[in-house]
C-alpha cells in the first residue's frame, strides 16, 4: 500500500526548495496510474480517446455512457486499454468501453471462474 508524504510537512511551507514542494504535490497526486513501463503504454500511441474530448470519458455521476463507448467500440486498442484498467485498479472514468461499475464486475467474474473468491 503506497503512504501518502507528510502532511503538514515537518519543515514550514516557506523553507521547502521548490523541488521538495513539487516532490511532495507529486506524492498527493499520484494515483499510481503512470507507474507502467513505457512499452506498456504503447497502446496508447494508437487510442482514440487521445483524439477526443476526454471530458465524455468521465461523466457525472447519472450522466450518459454512451458518448465514450462509442468511441471504444471503434477503437483498435480497447481490449488493452481494459486490460490496463483492470491491471491498475483504475477507479474512474471509461476505459476499454467500460464503466467503473462494469470494470468491477468483470473484475470479480475473472476471479469466480478462476477459482479465487469474490
């Protein structure tokens, strides 16, 4: 499990270097998304998403689906683009043609037929 830096930082704010209050931001904000090799995101390289509004791929909550799927369901990469949300855990948003919600639930029926539990 990753641990979050200090807060408040055992320094005052005002005698951080720039590089340890931009270290520091960077530990906050790091949701462990950009953490895979880069050979691993070569996907991406070929994503549709990267050319459309990223906006419809995080919907409000009760908000439309649609839009971003089919986007995905053109997509010469959306298997990989799942595969990576599911490997990552990835919360929020559309990937792979798929919601959070969706994510999970194929997440635990990979489990039930593997045998590991729910």
């Amino acid at each position: 499990m990753r641990t979050l830096p200090e807060w408040p930082p055992s320094e005052e704010p005002h005698d951080l270097s720039r590089e340890e209050a931009q270290q520091f931001m960077l530990g906050v904000f790091d949701l462990g998304y950009g953490t895979a090799s880069g050979e691993e995101l070569a996907w991406q390289d070929f994503a549709l998403c990267a050319e459309t509004d990223p906006d419809i791929f995080f919907p409000e909550k009760g908000g439309s689906t649609t839009p971003a799927t089919s986007v995905c369901s053109q997509c010469l990469v959306q298997a990989e683009c799942l595969e990576y949300a599911l490997s990552h855990d990835i919360r929020h948003g559309i990937w792979g043609g798929m919601s959070d919600n969706d994510r999970r639930r194929l997440s635990r029926e990979r489990r039930r037929v593997s045998g590991l539990g729910a």
